[in-house]
C-alpha cells in the first residue's frame, strides 16, 4: 500500500519506475523531468506553505519512529530502548494467544463500533436542527449551552453517573422505578453497560461535535435558500437537498477519520466504569494493557499489542478512504 | 425574513414549532450535566453523592472553591496556561492555515503523499521515551517551547480544515484571480482566509481548547514549578483533597469535616479550569454567521 | 500583503531551527537554579560506578539532587526544618523535586531515558524497577560498611530490615522504613451499637446471628426516622480494602485482605482464598444476604466517594448498620462515630471449632523497602550515603514519621517524647501529619528503645483493636503469613505473574459480583474452579510457593 501510494502521488518515485522498468523510454522521462520543473515553479509558493508543517511532523513524529521497533524486540535497558534482543512476532503472538485475547478484541469493538453508529451521526443531526432556529438569541444560548458539558472531566461524568442512575436515589434509577424496573442497575449490568457508555458519551459531546458542521452549515451560499424558496421548497426539502449535501464532504471526512479508531476506546471512562458486574463487557484492549503494567513494566508486550491496535485501525483508515475515493470521489489522500 | 414568514405554508409553522420543542428539550437534556456541576461546587458533598441534591444546592458551602485558591500557585498555572496557549495556538495555527490550504490545491501533484505523511502520524508513533529523549536532546524540555513546537500540528485538524477549503472555496475564483496574475500567497492571504471565518475559528477554538486542557506535556517535559501548567496545578489540589481509598492515618473530629466538603472540590475545579475557556467562544460563534461573504464575493 | 505572509513563514521557520538545533534554553530564570544539575548532559547509562570524587563546582558543601515521591497533602520539603537539619549534618545540600501526583506516568520516562536524580526519595522506586533497569540503580553493601553507621546498628537491631533490602541478586539498592507503632491488622469491622441497643440484640457473634441482626436492622426502623433508608450492610467496591472477603478470618484464614488479591499461606503452603470452599460458603451466605436487601444494593457499582458518604448518613439519622473500615471515625464521620463500635471476627457458625484470626497485615502497615535509593549517576557517593544514614538516625526516624521536633512532637527532656496535638484545631492528627512531613512514605527507623507516647488518633486506634487482640496473638506468623515485601521477585516471574494476574483477577472479580448478586455459586463453582486453572492459577500459585520455599529455607 505504502509503496503503491508513493508511486501514485510522488512525482519523482514515478519517473524512477519508469525508466528502470523500459530503460528505453528516456524522451519521456526528460519530458517529466521538465514537467516537474515546471510544475515546480508553478508549485513553489505551495511548497513553501506547506514546508513548516512537513519540519515539525517530520521532527516530532518520524524522527522517534525508530522505537516502534519495541514491539519486535525484548526490551533491554542496559542497551537502549531497541538495543534489546530481535524477537519478531513473539509478543504479538503472546498477544493473540493470550487468554481473554478474543473477549477483549469483541468488547473493543462493541463499544467502538456502537460509538460510531450513535455517535457519528448525533452531532449531525443537532447541527441540522440548530441551524433551523432563527431566532439569533435563542441560537446562540443553545449553541453556547450544548458545548460546555465537553468540558467536565471523565472522572466527574462517572461519578454523575453513579448519582444519577443509582436504582434508589438517582433521577433516571427513579424513572426506571416508575416504569416498573425495580432492580435495573444499569452500572451493574453486562446489557447496560454499552448503551449507558455510548449514551452518555454522545449526550456529553455531541454538542461539541456539532460546532464542526454548523461552521460548514454557514458556509452554504444564502443564494440557495432563496432560490429554493422562490421555487416553493418546504424545509424539509431544503435541508434535504441543501444543508445535507453542504455537510457531506465535512461528514465523509470524519467518517473516515472515526473508522481509523475503530479499535480504539477511551482509557478513562471505560475503567472508571468498570465493576465486577460488568467486567466481562468492559474489559478492553486499552485498559487490559493498563493492567499488565501494574506490577511490572511490559515496555515490549504493550508496544506491541499498541502496534497491532494501530495496523488494524490503519487498515480500516485506508479501507474506508479508499471506498470514500472511488464512490464519493472524496478522500483523506 | 419578515417578508418570508407571511408565506409560510401550515408545514413549515408545524415544522418550526417541533423545531422548537426539540431543541427546548435537548437544551435541558444537555444542559443538566453543567447544571448539575455548578450546584454540586457548592453543595455539601456528601448529600451530592447520596443523591440528594439534582435541583437545587444543598448544604451550601464555598468550601470547594476555597481550597483551590488558597493555594497560590494556582495563579503561576493560570498565566503560565494563558502563555502556552495564546503561543501555541498561534504558532499551530500559522502552521495549519497554509498547509491546508497547500493540500487543498487540486493542481498541487504531491499533495496525496504529503497528506498521507501527515495522517500516517496519527497511527504510528515511536512512543513517549523516544519522543522524550528527542525533546530532552532539543533542550525544549523544561521550556515554554515544549508547549508551542513539538505538537504544534493536528493532523485531524489539518485535515478538517483542507476539506473546508476544497469545499467551501469556489473553483472560479482562483481561476479569475489567477487571470489577474495572483499568486498563491495573494490568494491565500486575500481571499481564502477573509472567506473562511467560520473554520478559522472552530479550528483556532479546537487548538485553545486542547492547548488549555493539556496537561500530559506539563507532567512529562516540565520540573520547574515556575512553568508549570494550570492544569498540573488543579491536579495536585484534586488529589490532595480526595477521599482517601487508604483511610490510614486520617479520622479524627477534623477529619470528618474535611472528608464531607472535599469532594466538591472536584467540582469547583471544573468551574475554575473551564470559565476562562467559555469567554473565548462567542467570538467564535460569531463567525457562524458570515457565511454570507461566499454569496456576496460571487454576486 | 504576499511581503507579510513570507515574513511570518521565514519567522515561524528560523523559530523552528534556532529553538529546535541549538538547544536555546529562553527560559533559565528558574528558581534557585533548580533543574541545573539534574539536567547534566549525558543521558546514557554505563554500569562502572561513578568515581568518588566531590564535585568540583561549589566550596565543601556537596550538592545532592533528590526526587521525591511524597504524599499529595505533604508541603515542600524545602520547608521542613528536620530534613533542612539533617542536610546540614551531612554536609550536603539538597536541591529537592516534589512529585505528589502523575508519578506513574513520569517514572518509566525518567528511568528508560536514564534522566535521573542522585536520590530517590518516598515512594519512587520498586524492587522491580532494579531488575528492569540494572545499572541505574547503586549497590550500596561498600558503603553502608563505610559511612552509614546508623544504618549498620538498624541492620545489627533488626537482621528482618537488612533482608528486606537486600536484592534477589543480594545487592543492598535501597534502604526501608520501619515504623513500629502501627497495628498489625488495616481492617477493623464495625456495628451500630446504639441500633443493637434499642432493638435490643447481642453483637452478633455468627454469620447467622449477623443475619438475624441485619434483618432486624431492615425491618424495625433502628435509626427511628419511620423510613426504611437503612442500610443494614455495605462494604467497599471492588475485592480488595474493607471488603466483606475479611469475614473469611473467621473461618480460619490468615490473609492481609486489604490487597484483594486473594493470597494467603497455610501451613507453609501457598493458597488463594477465592477458590476455596470456605470462600464459597460466604459467597453463598452474602448472596442470602443480598438476595433479602440487606446488603446495599449498589455495592458493586458505587464509587469510594459514594461508600464514604453513605456511611457519614445524613445529618439526622446515621444510614449504615454493618460495615468496614480503617477506623468508625473515618469510615462514618466525627458525627456518628460515637454510636459505633468495631466487633470481634465472626465464626461462620455457631458450633464452629476451627481456629478464628483476624486480618493480618503487619508488615504492609510496618515495613516497607526502597523509601531511600541512590543512582550510578551520583557523583559523590559518599556524601550520599552519609545524608542516607541521617534517615536512619532514631530521633531523625522519628521525626520523619510525625514531624519536626518543636513543631510536632515534643522533648520531654527525660530522653522520652510525646506527639503533639495538631497546630490547626481544623485539622485532624492524620492530616496534621501528612501535611508536616514524609511520614510513612519517608525513609525512617523507629528503634525499639525510642519512648514516644503517640497522638491520639494512634491511641484511640489502639482502643478499637483491643478487640482483635486474642485472634491476631492466636496467628502463628511462621507458618500462617505470607511474608509479602521480604519477598523479591525476578523480573520474568514478576512479569509472568503481572500477566496471570490480569487474567485471574477479572474472573474473580466478575464471579464474585455475580454470585453475590444473583446467586449460582453452587452450581458454577467446578467450572469457575476449571477456568481459574486454565488461566494459570496453577502456575501462580507454583511461582508463588517456589520464593515461599526459598524465604522460609533461608530463616
């Protein structure tokens, strides 16, 4: 994939493939090496835009990449982070073997994948629906009110949780009560767990979510509005035929980007809400590797298992973009 | 509008009113939790976390906000975190704007690899020792530039941004400018970023956020207790007055008193680390509502 | 305008390459140049150890850099004028850092990096952390034999405290604490005596009599306020402090039950409670109990915070009946402690003859190993040692664990001293002390000779146990304890049981919650028993009896 990608978007990686393939084929070649040149000078203002930001990731991000090779290696302090022995898949398969490897793979997913399908398009629809109030007051109290709770930590949304659903004393345990569950404990339940997770993940940030789409809602030409009313469209219709089509590219985009974590759960919440009622759904890949490094630092074990979570939610990435690429015509790269 | 309203068909009125009701609604449902965060800092905590208080506070103390600023380096957090993150966003956003526009060229050939060199980096990464004996290497540890340079990029951010550009920017007018011998760097700084108000300020609104809310890079690359973030500081206060799990040691006639107020410690903390938060967001939000620009630079 | 873009682009590019190649440090008016020293250079870690020769910077006086690992309530140790003492009677100066939260995050880093202080102080290192990064971390057997005299006559009072720092590979890196006074048991066990009262009941002395207690406790209103809001029991989430699993103590198992872990020694023999019968009968007893509502319906969902505040009641009424604790002030508050009183073990049943103990954790509560750690990377090693051996100066040891002399604890002039009450009438004495010093996270010997009359939290501590005396007397500690941090595990067995253990502990703890709940222990049982070995109980517990071996060969 890497290397079918270079040759797809790096210019000079083709022309290296091209004259190594035929051999013959030079006058080509000198044509795109113009071409690039030219190319080049046109491009060069872009180049420049775009240069700090390739130094910084460049730095930062790929100059440490060389300690992935931890996940291969036992680690070895005496001879530095990937100084230790070569040992290739063994903590992988130490991984797979490993006793609640399959439990953890299956609750990871239940709980990525149901924070998908909920959560994706949740801010969607607030955005859609805010975008409808035309009182700007009114507007503006809602919008401000939606995104604060974004901002109350993990610990104290659990702990609102276990006031709030307690079966005796909390508001929603009291409503649970009225409709005739007496000894529904939703923290305490293997059912619950997911949907109380996922639920009260959407109701704490899909208001922040929803700020992305409204910015792309404002973008929309006020032309068709009008058009569209002269025509005589009912809202329903323009929402339909304007403000959704506005929001596809923004919604492909994050879409791509959320099937990227598709093995990736919050550490925090997932352990905070973690009892022994509900262990065997709650145990995920993230804080499974939290609790082998208790007692002793598994440097190489959990490099490696964060490296299989990486390659599968990579895959998924590519996958989804490619699709995108091939139906929508819109793509990460 | 007005002019609009007399033409509405019954629909569109039924339309507007479960508009309206939905929204009434999902502002309770939504609002509660911040609700409930304000009245539980200043409540006794104990009947909070029994249950008892969901509408109004009970047992009212200040006890919560009152062991947050006694401290006094709290201040030393709070500039230090306004610093960081005026800095920061700055920096990030210099960086972000023009890459993303770069990337939202279509006639930019490179532009599939270089997207695909920044979203490789949001899979694989080298780990925290690596990246911190880099940083340690760059002397930017212990710094305020650990705060500006190493993390400046969001590649989620930076992609956001481009598809708002390659989307929102009609393709006439690059052409037309390019007519009138416009270069890049005239197009980008004259028309492309008067256009794009609204991703502007959800962008520079995602970095403050995450620059103010960050406190991993304090905890790993700072030692001195002149640099160190407010959120480092909060941390320290929350755990210092947490219930203690161990028990050992504490009781007493004291102890009972500040076992049943500590806890709305961690509430107050929310209130004082995020208000400052909340004050940048009308500017924001203000922005919404320019969209208008795009329609009136066409016409 | 195009002028203005490229100037900000060539600004945030050299900003990039000056800050980012020369190492420009833009920020060096820190205070008291604290971050000088312990940012030398060189991040890379030979074995040899470090010549002794003193730094050739400052006049005589050595510097020292110290991590400390402290308690979050404690202040700056810069502050402490016993520490500020014991400084200056070893000749150094201590540039100290203070980490009180994020350790665990901070410490792989530091250690892997090889960027470390001279000194560890508190709780910073574990005996783990010498196999996993070997070189980093001094021998000091030279120099104990050297300078430490203090801690030479420790080792020669107390051989225990030597073995409990010596390495498996029989090198001295760390040095203990050792603080004498504090109770063997962490759980105390406690009832509302005024509701016994009016309901006229006996301390229950049985799991039935308790049952009968419990069920009077829900049904006749004891706290009076015409609603049933009582909680006739509760214990704390999870399996391991203040859980009911202590009841097991009086069915014959000697355990430090506050680790949840479920390891206990019989007859020189390495068991674990949760897969033995005995623990199946008070799973069967507690579900009786949860079935009929006398157990708190959310004890395995509520947080600690909830625990505790259940337990303070409401400003009426107190709401617990039967529950655990550290102590009746701390569990249910300065209020209705007084109403409570900590009770003897229970036997599971009435004609019960088997032997009856108590939770047994002496030497988690008393001892404690590496609280004092010197790296390779120390210059002067011999100034070291000697600021270590202050630590372990008897009146310094004592000042460490409750505070500075004057200020904390007073000299009665006669060689015998007494803890002072609290400064701030608002604070309790455990806090009092936390605040003031190191205390148990400290490196200290409190030597048997040393007469000091505690405070009065240790003193009404030392009440409430009165009744757990006879069955903790009755333990024979020889073979009946598992000798936890005497005990030195190799990194490939501690990394072993660190992966068995993630494993067993979620089948324990999910078994344990169900059955409580729902019942079907009897008939899950062989197969909960099979999938616990499948998961490498065995193995565990194989690991466990090899180093018991070897501990008890070596007494």
């Amino acid at each position: 994939m890497f290397l079918r990608l270079i040759e797809n978007g790096g210019y000079i990686t083709l022309v290296n493939y091209d004259i190594n393939k035929t051999g013959k084929k030079v006058t080509i070649s000198t044509d795109k090496i113009k071409r690039i040149f030219l190319e080049f000078k046109r491009d060069y203002q872009l180049w420049i835009m775009v240069l700090p930001a390739i130094i910084v990731i460049f730095i930062f991000n790929y100059i440490p990449m060389y300690g992935i090779q931890l996940a291969f290696r036992e680690y070895d302090f005496t001879k530095g982070i990937v100084g230790g022995k070569w040992v290739g898949l063994k903590y992988f398969k130490q991984f797979i073997n490993s006793y609640q490897f399959e439990r953890l793979i299956r609750n990871t997913l239940a709980i990525s994948i149901s924070s998908i399908l909920v959560g994706f398009p949740a801010p969607i629809i607030l955005a859609l629906l805010f975008n409808q109030v035309k009182n700007q007051r009114y507007k503006k109290v809602l919008q401000t009110t939606v995104y604060l709770p974004h901002f109350i930590s993990t610990t104290v949304m659990v702990g609102l949780l276990v006031v709030l659903l307690s079966p005796n004393t909390g508001i929603i345990g009291k409503m649970l009560r009225l409709f005739g569950l007496d000894d529904v404990n939703l923290l305490g339940n293997t059912s619950t767990f997911v949907p109380v997770y996922v639920l009260s993940d959407v109701w704490q940030h899909a208001g922040w979510g929803s700020i992305i789409y409204l910015a792309a809602l404002s973008s929309v030409d006020p032309q068709l509005y009008d058009a569209a009313k002269v025509d005589g469209a009912s809202k329903w219709r323009m929402i339909w035929h304007i403000d959704i089509p506005s929001l596809v590219p923004t919604m492909v985009i994050l879409f791509i980007l959320s099937m990227g974590g598709i093995l990736s759960t919050g550490f925090e919440k997932v352990y905070l809400m973690q009892n022994g009622l509900n262990i065997t759904v709650s145990e995920v890949i993230a804080t499974y590797v939290y609790k082998i490094g208790l007692l002793s630092n598994q440097y190489s074990y959990s490099a490696a298992i964060g490296f299989f979570n990486t390659v599968i939610n990579f895959s998924f990435l590519v996958i989804t973009n490619w699709v995108a690429r091939k139906i929508g015509n819109i793509s990460l790269f | 509008m007005l002019s609009l309203s007399k033409g509405k068909s019954l629909s569109d009125v039924l339309f507007d009113a479960i508009v309206y009701l939905l929204c009434a609604l999902i502002f309770l449902v939504i609002a509660y939790p911040v609700y409930f965060v304000v009245i539980a800092s200043i409540s006794d905590a104990n009947l909070v976390a029994q249950g008892h208080v969901t509408i109004f506070p009970k047992g009212v103390s200040l006890f919560g906000y009152q062991k947050v600023f006694e401290d006094e380096r709290i201040w030393i957090g709070y500039r230090n975190t306004i610093i960081y993150t005026i800095l920061g966003t700055t920096f990030s956003m210099i960086l972000t704007l023009p890459a993303a526009y770069s990337l939202s060229r279509p006639e930019f050939r490179a532009r599939r690899f270089i997207m695909f060199f920044f979203a490789f980096t949001m899979f694989f990464n080298g780990g925290l020792i690596p990246t911190y004996i880099l940083i340690k290497n760059l002397g930017l540890d212990n710094t305020i530039w650990v705060f500006v340079i190493p993390f400046a990029v969001n590649v989620y951010n930076l992609i956001v941004t481009r598809s708002f550009f390659e989307n929102s920017i009609p393709k006439e007018l690059y052409e037309s400018a390019t007519l009138d011998g416009c270069s890049h760097f005239r197009f980008f700084t004259s028309i492309v970023l008067p256009l794009s108000n609204a991703i502007i300020s959800v962008i520079a609104l995602y970095y403050i956020v995450a620059k103010w809310n960050d406190f991993f890079t304090g905890l790993i690359y700072i030692r001195d207790k002149n640099l160190v973030p407010l959120q480092l500081v909060l941390r320290d206060i929350l755990i210092a007055n947490q219930v203690f799990k161990e028990g050992v040691g504490l009781g007493g006639e004291a102890g009972g008193y500040a076992q049943r107020y500590a806890d709305a410690v961690k509430y107050a903390i929310i209130i004082v680390s995020t208000l400052p938060v909340i004050v940048f967001y009308p500017f924001v939000q203000k922005y919404f509502e320019k969209g208008v620009m795009i329609g009136a630079i066409k016409g | 305008m195009k002028k203005y873009l490229a100037v900000i682009m060539i600004i945030s590019i050299l900003m990039l390459l000056t800050v980012g190649c020369t190492g420009n440090r833009t920020n060096e008016s820190e205070t008291g140049g604290k971050s000088g020293t312990e940012q030398s250079e060189s991040s890379t870690i030979d074995g040899k150890a470090g010549t002794e020769q003193s730094k050739s910077s400052t006049t005589d006086k050595v510097t020292l850099t110290a991590i400390a690992v402290t308690h979050s309530l404690t202040k700056d140790i810069d502050t402490m004028t016993h520490i500020k003492k014991m400084e200056e009677a070893a000749g150094v100066t201590v540039q100290w850092e203070q980490v009180r939260s994020g350790w665990g995050e901070q410490k792989s880093v530091l250690l892997a990096s090889g960027d470390v202080p001279d000194l560890f102080v508190g709780w910073a290192i574990n005996d783990a952390d010498f196999s996993q990064y070997p070189g980093l971390f001094q021998p000091l057997n030279e120099l104990i034999e050297k300078f430490a005299p203090n801690v030479q006559k420790m080792f020669a009072d107390h051989p225990e405290l030597k073995q409990l720092s010596t390495h498996s590979d029989g090198n001295i890196y760390g040095l203990p604490r050792y603080q004498r006074f504090w109770p063997r048991n962490m759980i105390r066990q406690m009832i509302n005596k005024e509701w016994l009262d009016k309901l006229n009941l006996e301390v229950p002395t049985t799991w039935d009599e308790l049952y009968n207690v419990l069920k009077a406790f829900k049904t006749r209103d004891p706290n009076g306020n015409g609603q049933a809001d009582e909680i006739p029991m509760d214990w704390a989430p999870g399996t391991g402090s203040f859980n009911a699993t202590v009841m097991l103590s009086g069915y014959g198992i000697v355990a430090a039950f506050g680790d949840g872990t479920g390891w206990y020694v019989e007859d020189g023999k390495v068991k674990n409670y949760f897969v033995d019968e005995r623990y199946k009968e008070l799973v069967q007893f507690l579900h009786k109990c949860y079935k009929e509502g006398l157990v708190n319906p959310e004890v395995f969902t509520q947080d600690y915070t909830k625990y505790q505040a259940l337990g303070r009641g409401t400003d009426e009424v107190p709401l617990v009946g039967f529950t655990f604790g550290w102590e009746p002030y701390d569990r249910v508050g300065a209020k209705w402690a007084p109403q409570y009183i900590t009770i003897p073990p229970l036997k599971p049943y009435a004609d019960y003859d088997g032997p009856v103990y108590w939770d047994y954790n002496y030497y988690g509560l008393n001892y404690g190993a590496n609280h004092i750690v010197m790296t390779t990377k120390c210059e002067n090693k011999e100034a070291a040692m000697r600021f270590m051996d202050q630590f372990y100066d008897p009146i310094n040891g004592m000042q460490v664990l409750f505070g500075a002399l004057g200020e904390c604890i007073a000299d009665n002039g006669d060689g015998t001293y007494k803890v002072l009450p609290p400064q701030d009438p608002q604070m309790d004495p455990g806090t009092w002390k936390w605040t003031n010093t190191l205390a148990d996270a400290g490196p200290m010997y409190i030597s048997d000779s040393l007469n000091l009359t505690l405070g009065s939290d240790m003193q009404a501590l030392a009440e409430y146990d009165k009744v757990y005396k006879p069955y903790l007397d009755a333990i024979d500690v020889d073979n009946d304890v598992w000798p936890g941090p005497f005990i030195k595990f190799s990194q490939e067995d501690n990394s072993e049981m660190s992966l068995l253990w993630a494993d067993l502990s979620n089948l324990i703890n999910s078994h344990y919650a169900k059955w409580i709940t729902e019942g079907g222990v009897e008939a899950e049982w062989d197969s909960y028993i099979k999938e616990m070995n499948n998961a490498g109980l065995p193995r565990a517990i194989e690991i466990r009896q090899k180093y018991y071996d070897e501990y008890k060969a070596k007494q």
